[in-house]
C-alpha cells in the first residue's frame, strides 16, 4: 500500500520566513558595503562582519522567544525579519502570536528569553571589540554615539575608551544590539518590557505605559526621536499587554527572577540620547 504524503501546513510560512531573513542579510550587506568604502576589499569584509553580527544578535533574541513558547506550550509564528535599503538595513523582526500563553509565568518566560539571549551575544561581540581595542572615530563620521554603561563597564575592566565609532563593525553592531534592547525592555505593553512587567504585576501594567509615554516624551527633549517612538507606539495600539488563559496562576519564583533580571540589562544597555 502506497502513502500519500499530507501537505505540510507550514511549510509556506517557513518559505517566507527563509526568504525574508535572506534578503534581510542581503540588505544589511548591501547597505553597509556601500556606506564603507576602505578600499583593499576591506569594506566588503566589515560589511560581511557587521552583518553577521547584527543578524545574530536578531536571530537569538527572536528564537529566544520562539523557543521559550514551544517550552511552555503556546504557539508562535516564526520569526519574520524586516529588510529596509536605509541605515542599518533592517527594521529587525516580528512574530505572531498563535495561542496566548496558558499562564502568567510563560508569559514573563516568553517576553524575558528574547532579550536576554540578544544581550548575551550582545555582551559577547562587546568584549572580543574591547579586548582587541575600538576602532578610533573619524573626523567625517555622520553622527556621534553615546556609549551606554556596558561598554563603560568592559571599559573599566579592559583599561580601554569606550568611543564608538560607526565604522567598527563588531562595536557598532554590538551598540545597535544594546539600543534595541533598551527600547524593548521598556515596560510598555506589547513590548518584551511590557509582556515582563504586565506578567509580574498585572494591575500595574496601564501605569506603567502611561509613565513611559510621559518619560519618552520628556526625553524628547534631549532628543527627539523619543516622541516619535512615543507616538508610534500609542498609533499602533501596542498599548495593551498581552493576554493569558490564566490569569490567576502567579509566576514561580525562578520565573519572576527571570523578569527582574531584565532590570539590570536595562540599566546596562539604555543611554538618554543615544545618538549626538
């Protein structure tokens, strides 16, 4: 008896989602390529370093939350990374939520694992920049970069500055990675900060995003961009946390750890007006 194979329901959406991660790479590539211009190949090889750095910084914080919902037993779509022809390349990466968590604590699990396996190759790339010592600023850079308290700290312990320059592939994307970490903690709704904070203390969690829209907004005052992202994230609708099927089962005590200790990574990766 001969079987006829069932067709594979997902296996269009991983087609997407293979091809929008290839061409996501293509696009950081091609962008940075064409912004360093070294001569001898050496813009080439940045631009393959940068990109590969920046992508998996990307990719362990979205299979962060991927797989940490396949642990706890909630569905999620694949991760479906953003490719954009400006700056950096990319607008980073979105995933679908199929099934809500069944509790609190696999909500606090899911919103905590992205970030914090991000942060862990982010302080990785950060290092090997420190230990072999940050490429100087040039004169002709576009902008000026604040250095956040994770490259003050390995600073302090290699004996190294901590001046970012764009054109250091390892620095610049290990900085990227600290900037979209600190704009994901934020405990603001449908942000990886909100899923955290509205897990742990449920009927804070519309406090919480009204005084981060209120500190996002004062920020603007140093530095603009912070109103945009306030308002983006009010158009939107990301306002809400997430819902659970559970609601009344608290987290467990490893699993609110696992949500304070994003506290700290804010901290490390967060500056006022990242770019001056």
């Amino acid at each position: 008896m001969s079987l006829i194979p069932r067709p594979d329901p997902e296996a269009p959406e991983r087609r997407i989602a293979i091809g929008l991660f290839l061409a996501t790479c293509a696009s950081v590539f091609a962008v940075r390529a064409l912004q360093w211009d070294a001569g001898a190949g050496r813009g080439l090889f940045d631009a393959l370093v940068f990109t590969f750095v920046l992508i998996g910084i990307l990719l362990a914080h979205e299979l962060g939350h991927y797989i940490t919902a396949r642990v706890y037993g909630f569905r999620l779509s694949l991760p479906l990374f953003l490719p954009i022809p400006v700056w950096i390349g990319t607008l980073g990466a979105i995933i679908d939520v199929r099934e809500y968590p069944r509790s609190r604590g696999g909500l606090v699990a899911m919103g905590a694992a992205g970030p914090l396996a991000g942060f862990a190759v982010v302080v990785m790339v950060a290092a090997v920049a420190m230990a072999r010592g940050l490429d100087p600023v040039g004169a002709d850079e576009p902008f000026v970069l604040s250095t956040p308290l994770l490259f003050r700290a390995l600073g302090w312990w290699t004996g190294e500055g901590t001046q970012i320059s764009t054109g250091d592939p390892l620095a610049f994307a290990a900085w990227i990675g600290c900037l979209v970490t600190a704009i994901n903690l934020l405990p603001f709704g449908q942000l990886d900060g909100g899923h955290a904070f509205s897990a742990l203390w449920p009927e804070r969690a519309s406090t919480a995003a009204w005084v981060v829209t209120g500190g996002l907004l004062a920020l603007a005052l140093w530095w603009p961009w912070w109103m945009v992202w306030a308002i983006a994230l009010q158009v939107l609708g990301a306002r809400q946390p997430m819902k659970v099927r559970n609601g009344a089962q608290p987290p467990t005590p490893l699993e609110r750890r696992l949500g304070l200790l994003l506290i700290p990574v804010f901290v490390l990766c967060f500056t006022a007006m990242p770019i001056r």
